[in-house]
C-alpha cells in the first residue's frame, strides 16, 4: 500500500461512522453532510522560470531547531483559539531587517502578545517548513462560543455540499461570517505583505471603531503570516527546496503549499488577496485573458473587476507618487502578458474553491540587485511605501467585503449550485464587465465522469491511488465502484474509480483532469506555463465519459485503496516493471540493503527469490506489485547506484523522491576537486560546461564515460552531450518559451520501456543528423504534436511545432568510450509535476548504470 499521511489517517477515522455503499446519482446529497469526511485541516517570467537553478556543492542549511507551538484548543471550541507560539532565536542574518522590516524571529513574540491582549485574534500553527520554521495561520473575527462557532463551520459545509438548499436559508445572509484570505510572502524576498497584514492584524485585534467591530461581527479574516519563511530569512524567491510556491498549487510538492491548500479548503474564503511584488507599478489582477476555461467567469470578474478598481482607488489615495501607476492587466494589459490560465498560482487556483481571487504586485523593487546596491535609507524608504500600499489593498478589500458580504456568498454558492447541478457554462456578453469582449471568452465542456480503472484497463495502480489521492486532498469527490459496471459501452470491475463532473468543485476536478487547450492562437506570449494534465502527465489511466447513466454502486473515498502486494509463489524470483517513480523508489530501496538486482533487456528488475521479504515490504512501502519472473530470467547486474547532477532544483528534488542517492555537482564543484571516483551516473540539464572543466576536472569526468552513463537534458544537456563528444547528434531548439503536453511516439521497448504516450516539453528540443549507433527512444507525434499549451514557430518560421513533428524527441547511444548515454529533448521532471514521466528518468539511469 501507499505511504498515508496524517491527514489521510485522520480521514480514515473519520469515516467510521460514514455509510459504506451508496448508488452515485446525478445530484449532490441534499443534507448538510458532506460527501466525503472533511479534516480540519511575482515579476513576468516571459517563459524564463522553471526553477533551473543549479545544484551547487554548499551543504544543506541546519534545519531549525527549536520545539512545535502548541495549538492549545481543537477545532471543536469556539473563538478565540490561542496558541502559545515558540519563540526562535534572533537572527542577525534576516534579510528583512536591513529594510526596517519584520525578521521572522520577532513574529511570534508580536503574536503572542496580542493574543495576550485580544479576545478578537486567533493564531494557530498550520505547518512547518522545510527548513521546520512554524506557518502562522491567524484569524481575527469577534468572538463565539463553541456552539455558534459549529453553526458556522456547518452553515459552510452547507454551502459547497447542499448549495441550493444554503441558497434558501436567509440565516445565512444574516449570520454567516463571509471568510477572507490573505495570504503574504510566498516569494520569500517580496516581504512587505507579512508587514502590512501584521499592522492589520494589530488594527483590527485592538481598535476601538464600531466599524471594525461590525466588520468582525460578519466575517472572519484569516492571514498566512508569511507563507515562505525560509525565504524571507535568506532574501531568496524560492523556498528552501529551490522552488517558486507561486507555481506549485495543483502539484503541491512542498509543505509549504500543502499547508497553504489546507487554509483555503478549511476556510473556504469568498474573497482572497495574494501580496506579491515587485513589477515597477501596483499591479491588480484581474488577469489578462486567455482566463483559465474552467471558471464560471461571469462570477468572478463582476466582483473581480469592481473591489480591483476600489483597491486601484485606495492605493492612489495614500498619494505616493511612486504608486500612482496602478495597473489593472484586465483593463491595462494586451492578451496573455499577465494571463489567468494555469491553476499554478495562488489566486487562479483559490478562483476553485470559491473565491474572487486577486495577485498584487506593490510597485517599488528592493529585492535582487537593489538590494545589495541600493543604500539603506533608500531601501527602508521604499519598503514603507511598499508596506503602506500592500495595507490599503488589505482595507480596501475588507471595505468592500463589509459593503458586498451578502453578494460575495451567494456568489460562492451560486458557483457550487452551479457544479453540483452539472449545468452549462454560461455565455458572458460583450461589455458584461466594462472591457469584456470576445477575447475574454474561455469555456469548455464537462464531461458526465472520469472512471479512474482498476485492473487490467489500468496502466499503473500506483500511480491511479496517487491520483485519487491527489484530488481527494484538493477536495475534489472521488467514488470507488463496489460492484462492476459498465459505461458507454466500457466494463470496469469493482474498485474502479470515478469522478463524477456534477460537484461543487467541478472546475478544480476538470482543470486537473482535462487535457486542456492549445493557446498558440489565442495569445502571441503567456506569462507561465499553459498545459499540465494531470490525467495526461500523472501515468494513471483516466478515461472520459461524456454522458449516460451514472447510477453506479460506490462508495466515496477518503484514501485510495492499497496497491501494492508481491503475486508470485514463495521460491520464485520476481520482477517489477518501472512505469512509474515509485517503482524506482522500490528498486532503489532495494538496491540500498545490499540486494542484487537484474535490469533485464526490456527494462524490467529482476529480485532474487531470497529476497522476497524485503521486496513485501517495499511493495506495501511504495504500492507496487512484484509479480513472478521468468524462469531463468536473464539480465544485466544492478547494484546501488550514486548518481552525480548538474541540474535544476526541481529536478534534484525528484531524482531525490525517487531515491537516488544524488550529489549535486556543477562546473565549479568539479573545478574545486570533487571525486567523482565512485559515482555511476552523471546527469546533467544545468550549470555544467565539458569545455570548461579544468584538466583534472575532465580528466575525472572522461573516466567516468569510461565506466558509466550520462543523462542529459535541454540545452545545457545537449552542449555537454555535444562539447564532451558523446553521441553524434545535432539538436535543434524549438520556441525558447515554447511549453505544455505534447503526443509522442515510444519507438523502442528498452530504455524507455512502458512510457505513456504524451510528454511534457519546455524550450522543446530535438535531434537530427543522427549519427551510427545512435538509437531513437521517442518522437514527437506527428502533425501537431502539442496537445496543450503555446507553442508558436519563431520570428524565422523555425522552431514550432511543426517542426518538430515526427522527429526524434529523446535518443540514446553508446559512445566510443563506452558510456552510456540518453539524452531528452524533453522535460519529464518539469517541476515536480509529470510524475508519470519519472520513470523515464529512472530507466535512463538504470540502463546507462548497467554494462
């Protein structure tokens, strides 16, 4: 079975008392009781961050040491739930303090002397960081005793699963409390939001305005401190694991975004602000189109647009002449140069769950090279103003919230009717908000369900739990089938799955399991990413289910039911076959106790019989399967591999998930004596020039082609297959900020044996003039090959997808000194995110380890 988290075990013991089987139906139940069990819980990139900063050779920073804050009362009391936080030592270090700002380490003393002093503030503990520093979730709302507060948390059940019924109930529109979230830092070294909600927090824990008491009676107002805190201490974009949070919401691959997922499902804003900087002007979204085409868009933008332009009022009425420059991209921006498309960012993925979302970028940049050139009283100067600016987006929000609460929260159930009903999108009018016109206009169509199939129709069972997992974490409903069934004239058997589009959260459901659009017309650039199917890109087979009967005997899910298991008699040896990342997590788990593995010629692993026990416990560690192996099995030896990478941190982060024992290199780490004697397998995508190594350098790495293999990826990759003379290719670039899923062509069963049959690329590349002994692995499908995403030729007319269609995508080789060499035109560890495309990775390393 699959590791299970807290939350899913907390789930589990949640669903004790739930009825087991039920017939899915067409309709959300119509009681208060949810459906499944629920846990309490930027500057433009122009195509240019996917978090390929390189590896270097510095250690791992300590991690904090210090004992949890202690969350003093449980979710069943009322208001106010004080938490006595642990305090951290002063850190002189802080990058915040040379701007006149707030070192983390003085948070948690602020905090609890307010809690000290208010009954109108609550601080709880949300998470900790990579690094272990504490996440503050603080809520201020006037206080409630434990009764009035379970009204509240039932009449917000209420609302996503019976919205028609919540619609009727005009208790609502007087006594909910309309829930806001804004959330600060999440690019550690944009600090100022953390500034201005502190100010906040202290305003509204303390006045003495009937405003503000009136405002606390009818809300609850939650603020994530600071979402990055390592960031913010080492002045760095990225958290402590090198990855920008602002692009991680639908994979969710670091802690600090897993907590900040919690926040918005528990608190189910109807309004969230996400305090950004710095872009040479206050920016307020709402976005540019292309707009994500999942949204009910008409509820978004006519609240969207009208509190962005009272926050545009508030912002120019501090009358700062730096901050006179507000821009509205919605209003201000040509198409896809500050776009709402991808589910990745804060705001666009809080949009699912309810809320009138809003990215703001305050105007005056002190981080970068600003910082170390600017003086100090500069700085400072420009920090108050910064600070100043992100507050009034603060208060002129909440103004609105207190004028609109009543709208805002219909809104919200009109969103969840809307889904829970299955009705179509509606058709928005040009000039339905002033400016809206055709080029607004993104919509799609829903399927009936998404069967999830157990069984044979199921490529990978491991990756199909993952993904059920997945959603059910996003609050997204999953049923698993108790009997066998059929639809559209498939059969599944019992323990299949399926995601049924009538739900309140059909959006999130179907931007994560939709394969998407192709943009390439509907923008000339866009600011992120546009494609990332989940069903595409996750390995898990999905199918899609457009309309007819849906009556199926089903249960809903909490946790996905285990995968793994060992099917073959005891005294047999037994193979597994790499399709997925968790099978090389087994293998390589395997392979670190000392067992002696086979990778046979068609990719799979032979374990020997006497080893059964310990591959039961990775199966049920990892969820995979071991099934028997041929008799007499041949193969080549496996031993346990360390693995050298000059590569981005997304992708150390999944050779690491994987787990290989990886050691970051780069030019200068193998300039300054690094001992590559022991290492098996180089990889290299970044921070690695052959032609600049120095003799002894290269004379280490020429021994290593000698010995191993090489995996290479993207344009660094290519020049150091090309510059170290390994494989005869010519690569070729595509559009530099060309990027989605792409169809390809898996031309052999070796390599890259059991890939999926879609890609993902960024910068995509491929290969001619292949050279003798040169095999191809891959091809890009032929005609268009993208699926999703923008991908447009250059100015020339090379470089687009056309181009690129039927040729070689990834290829391998064995140079003259005998390595072993792969090399990717593609991005298969993009992120974290296409986690189906691990695999492709791992059999790399393991066929370039073997001899």
């Amino acid at each position: 079975m699959l590791n299970r988290s807290r939350r899913h075990l907390g789930r589990i013991a949640l669903a004790a008392g739930v009825a087991a089987v039920s017939v899915i139906t067409t309709t959300v139940p119509a009681t208060g009781a949810p459906d499944r069990p629920r846990v309490p819980r930027e500057a433009p990139a122009n195509g240019a961050d996917r978090n390929t900063t390189a590896a270097t050779d510095q250690a791992p920073r300590a991690r904090v040491a210090a004992p949890a804050g202690e969350n003093k009362v449980g979710s069943r009391l009322g208001y106010p739930r004080q938490t006595r936080l642990r305090v951290y030592p002063e850190n002189p270090a802080d990058k915040s303090i040379k701007l006149g700002l707030t070192p983390y380490h003085a948070i948690a003393p602020r905090l609890n002397r307010l809690q000290a002093i208010s009954d109108r503030v609550s601080v709880e503990v949300v998470g900790q960081t990579g690094l272990g520093r504490d996440l503050y979730q603080v809520t201020l709302t006037a206080p409630e005793r434990p009764g009035e507060t379970r009204e509240q948390e039932a009449w917000r059940e209420l609302i996503e699963n019976d919205p028609e019924r919540a619609a009727r109930d005009r208790r609502i529109d007087r006594e909910y409390k309309a829930p806001v979230w804004i959330n600060n830092n999440i690019h550690g070294n944009e600090w100022e939001g953390t500034d201005a909600a502190l100010r906040q927090i202290e305003h509204l824990a303390t006045s003495r305005d009937p405003a503000v008491r009136r405002l606390l009676e009818h809300t609850r107002i939650l603020y994530n401190v600071t979402a990055n805190p390592d960031g913010r201490v080492a002045g760095t974009r990225a958290n402590n694991a090198g990855f920008d949070m602002n692009r991680d919401f639908v994979t969710n691959s670091q802690p600090e975004n897993r907590a900040m997922r919690d926040m918005i499902i528990d608190s189910q804003p109807v309004v969230v602000l996400d305090e950004h900087g710095y872009v040479g002007g206050t920016l307020i979204e709402p976005t540019t189109p292309p707009h994500g085409q999942n949204y009910d868009f008409d509820l978004y933008i006519r609240h969207g647009y009208a509190n962005g332009l009272a926050m545009e009022r508030a912002v120019k009425a501090l009358g700062y002449d730096e901050a006179q420059d507000v821009i509205v991209p919605f209003r201000d921006l040509p198409p896809g140069e500050w776009d709402g498309w991808p589910p990745i960012f804060t705001a666009q993925y809080a949009m699912y769950h309810g809320a009138v979302s809003y990215t703001v970028e305050i105007p005056l940049r002190v981080n970068n090279a600003d910082y170390d050139a600017l003086p100090v009283e500069e700085l400072r100067r420009r920090s108050a103003i910064n600070t100043d600016v992100s507050e009034a987006t603060m208060r002129a929000t909440l103004d609105y919230v207190a004028r609109k609460r009543v709208d805002l929260v219909d809104n919200q159930i009109e969103i969840f009717r809307r889904g829970a009903a299955g009705e179509r999108q509606r058709f928005i009018p040009d000039g339905f908000v002033p400016g809206f016109g055709p080029e607004d206009r993104f919509t799609t169509s829903f399927p009936r369900t998404y069967v999830i199939p157990a069984g044979s129709g199921q490529r990978s069972a491991v990756a199909a739990a993952r993904l059920v997992d997945h959603l059910v974490d996003h609050d997204v409903r999953v049923r698993q089938a108790t009997r066998a069934f059929t639809l559209a004239g498939r059969s599944y058997p019992a323990g299949s799955y399926l995601v049924d589009m009538h739900q309140p959260k059909r959006g999130l459901a179907n931007a994560m399991l939709e394969a998407g659009k192709d943009l390439s017309a509907d923008a000339p650039q866009m600011y992120d990413i546009a494609g990332w199917s989940h069903r595409l890109l996750w390995g898990a087979s999905v199918d899609i289910v457009r309309g007819g009967d849906l009556r199926v005997h089903s249960r809903p899910v909490v946790v996905a039911s285990p995968t793994g298991g060992v099917d073959a008699a005891p005294g047999r040896d037994l193979v597994i076959s790499v399709r997925d990342g968790r099978d090389a997590s087994a293998v390589n788990d395997l392979l670190g106790r000392g067992i002696e593995l086979r990778r046979r010629a068609d990719g799979s692993v032979v374990v020997p019989a006497a080893a059964r026990a310990a591959a039961r416990e990775v199966a049920d560690r990892y969820g995979v399967r071991f099934t028997a192996a041929p008799a007499g099995a041949p193969g080549a030896v496996l031993h346990r591999l360390t693995v050298a990478a000059a590569v981005g941190a997304d992708e150390l982060f999944s050779l690491r998930e994987m787990g290989f024992d990886v050691r970051p290199v780069s030019t200068a780490v193998l300039n300054g004596g690094f001992d590559l004697s022991r290492v098996d397998v180089l990889v290299v995508s970044a921070g690695l020039r052959f032609d600049q190594l120095n003799p002894a350098a290269r004379a280490q790495v020429e021994a290593l082609f000698a010995r191993g293999g090489v995996v290479t990826r993207g344009a660094t990759g290519s020049r150091f297959n090309a510059d170290a003379g390994l494989l005869p290719v010519t690569a070729v670039p595509g559009r530099g900020d060309a990027n989605g899923v792409v169809s390809v062509s898996n031309e052999t069963a070796s390599v890259l044996a059991g890939s999926t049959s879609t890609s993902f690329v960024y910068s995509p590349q491929w290969f001619t003039g292949l050279g003798s002994g040169v095999t191809v692995e891959q091809r890009y499908g032929t005609g268009n090959p993208l699926v999703a995403g923008h991908w447009l030729p250059n100015d020339d007319g090379s470089g687009g997808p056309d181009a690129a269609a039927g040729q070689p995508a990834v290829v391998s080789g064995v140079d003259e000194r005998g390595a072993r060499v792969l090399v990717f035109g593609t991005e298969p560890m993009f992120r974290a995110h296409p986690k189906g495309l691990f695999a492709q990775v791992a059999n790399g390393i393991f066929w370039s380890a073997t001899r």
